[in-house]
C-alpha cells in the first residue's frame, strides 16, 4: 500500500467520525479535489456511516435495569453455595468410596471375580473423575481469554 | 412467601448501606473485604453500558443480559486480580468480550433482526418528513447493514458497533481493546471497509 493511500485511509477514517483538525481538514480536502475515485468512495463511506447513525439499539425497560443487580446478587451467592455443595460432595464421595473398596476387601464371601470387577469399576469412575476435573482446571488456568481477538 | 423472600433478597442486596462508596476503586476495595453488597455500586454504574456492548456482539436481549450478568460474576470472583487505579470497565470489558466470542461460537448464533432490538435515532434523520417509500427502503437498508454487519468478524462487528452505535470515542475504544488509537483508525477502517463488501457481495 502506497503511502499516500495510508494516508488517504487515515483521514478518511477521522473525517467520517468528526476527528479531524484544520490542517487536516485541509490536507484531506486537498487529496479529495485531486482524485474523483477518492470523492466516490468517501462518499459511499459517508453514506453508510449515515445509515449507522440512525441505528440505536432498544433500551430495555426500567423493570429490567431494577432487577439487574439482584440477579447478579443472587447469582454470586448461589455460586457461593455451589462451591460448598461441590465441596461437601467431593469429600463424602472419597469417603464413602474409600469405605466401600475398604469393605469389598473385607468381604470374602464375594466371589474374587464379582470383587475385581467392582474394585475396577470403582477406580475407572475415580480416575475418570480425576481427569474431567484437572483438564477442566488447566483448561480454565492456561487460557482464560483464547477467544479474546486482538 | 416468594414475596417475603423477594423482599429478603432486596434488602441483603440493597447498597444503600454503603454511603461511603465514592468511586470504583472504594467499591473494590470493600468487595475484597467481603462486603458483597459494595459491588452493586460497580454493577449499577456500568450495567447500561455492559448490556449494549454485549448485545451488540451476540444481537439477542435475552443473551446479553444473561452474559452481561455473568461477565459481572465472574469478575466479582477474579476481584482480588483487579489492579486499582485502572479502569473497572476496561477490565471487566474483557471479561464480557470473552464471555461472548465464546457463546457466539459454542452456540453458533444468529442475531435478531435490527427491527426486534433496535430503533430509528430519530435526531440522527436528515430528513424526518420523508415519503412513505423511502421510509421503507431506508428500514430496508437498516436491516441489510444490520445483517451485513452480524456477518463480520466478530472483532470487525465489535469495533464499529462501538464507534458507530455506542459512539465511543477513539480513546475509550483504544482503552477497552488495550490498542494503540492508530490501531483503532486502521481497525476500524478495515472494518468498514469489510462491511461495506459484505453488503456489495449480498445485496448487490
């Protein structure tokens, strides 16, 4: 891209939004008389800057605005409650688990088959609960705004 | 009964209780204290201004105000990362952002049409006693630009709905995207010029 083409772009931008002072009032004028592509397509550019002026996005009603804090109130408490439901029930899953394989071992009128399956079952829902739970917390610790476009 | 717990929620939520909340960094500071209720003077002053910028990006009320709440959760969750003294908006503006682009993707939305959630600006009409016919050609063209626009780039739709329907300035728009305002001209230039061949290639 030429310089004066920059240039061109640059004041054609601050123009249609008004940022222009006078000596580039001026200059950018004096680029527009020179060329009448540059007067067609600033004109088109205004034309659609128009058009977006007159497009205002509806205000919600004050209900909506009244009610706006307490549903976040209300949010950040419940989440409160939820990380100590999560917590509650992580340990007395690990506990009652633990007794469980704890009372499979003690049970010998199991057959070893039916205890093994049991005890495989057990530690493939542990390891799986294990692993949901670290790749959900990498996940969120690594790349909090991957989406985020610069 | 819902009344009364209504009611309940109302007063453990209401932030009268704090006059000594004056500005941003006062709220954050009684936040990290464990004074819940001081966010509500840090949600009150910027939630306008969350909603448009949400509902700009996913185009649906429902969605923005769902994901504007959010983004307002999950900051009070991060609080004790915000630096004091920068803008409260500025940082919780990339957490709203974030929050979007990801909805926009998982869920793989489509924006209403401009006539469910926007209105004519009427002060901004060059000529408010036009005919019937051009009345309906210009609500016509506001839908193709609303259209043409909900099929950008989400960074390209972002940075005009910012200059051109919340008429940000160039300094504000460079400090909620963290960029240069040179980079805010060129983007914003880019942006136009995209929507303006969007709107060539789809209704030509």
């Amino acid at each position: 891209m030429t310089i004066e083409r920059e240039k061109f772009e640059r004041l054609m931008t601050a123009a249609l939004d008004g940022e222009l002072n006078a000596d580039e009032q001026r200059e950018f004028e004096a680029l527009l008389a020179e060329d009448e592509a540059l007067q067609k397509e600033f004109l088109q550019y205004k034309q659609l800057k128009e058009v977006a002026l007159t497009m205002k996005l509806k205000m919600p009603s004050q209900e909506v605005w009244d009610r706006y804090w307490l549903d976040v109130y209300n949010r950040i408490e419940r989440g409160i409650s939820w990380v100590l439901i999560s917590i509650g029930a992580a340990v007395l899953l690990a506990y009652g688990g633990y007794k469980l394989v704890e009372e499979i071992l003690r049970d010998t009128s199991l057959n070893w088959a039916v205890r093994l399956a049991m005890l495989s079952l057990i530690a493939g829902l542990a390891l799986l609960l294990v692993s949901v739970a670290r790749e959900k917390w990498f996940t969120r610790k690594s790349d909090p705004y991957k989406e985020v476009l610069r | 009964m819902e009344h009364v717990w209504e009611h309940y929620a109302m007063e453990s939520a209401q932030t009268s209780a704090f006059p000594q909340v004056r500005d941003d960094d006062e709220a954050v500071r009684l936040c990290r204290q464990g004074y819940r209720q001081a966010y509500g003077f840090l949600v009150k002053e910027y939630m306008q201004r969350a909603y448009f910028c949400a509902l700009g990006l996913v185009g649906s009320h429902e969605e923005a105000l769902d994901l504007s709440q959010e983004a307002f959760v999950r900051a009070y969750r991060a609080i004790n990362r915000f630096e004091l003294g920068r803008s409260f908006f500025s940082w919780y503006y990339k957490i709203l952002r974030n929050l979007c682009l990801n909805h926009i993707r998982d869920k793989k939305l489509h924006a209403r049409s401009f006539s469910e959630i926007g209105e004519v600006e009427l002060s901004r009409l060059q000529d408010e006693r036009q005919s019937v016919d051009t009345a309906v050609e210009q609500t016509e063209l506001r839908e193709k630009v609303w259209t043409a626009l909900h099929q950008l780039k989400p960074a390209d739709r972002e940075i005009i709905l910012l200059k051109d329907f919340q008429d940000y300035s160039y300094k504000e728009i460079a400090d909620l995207l963290e960029i240069p305002i040179g980079t805010v001209m060129s983007r914003l230039f880019n942006a136009r010029r995209n929507l303006k061949s969007k709107l060539e290639r789809i209704y030509p």
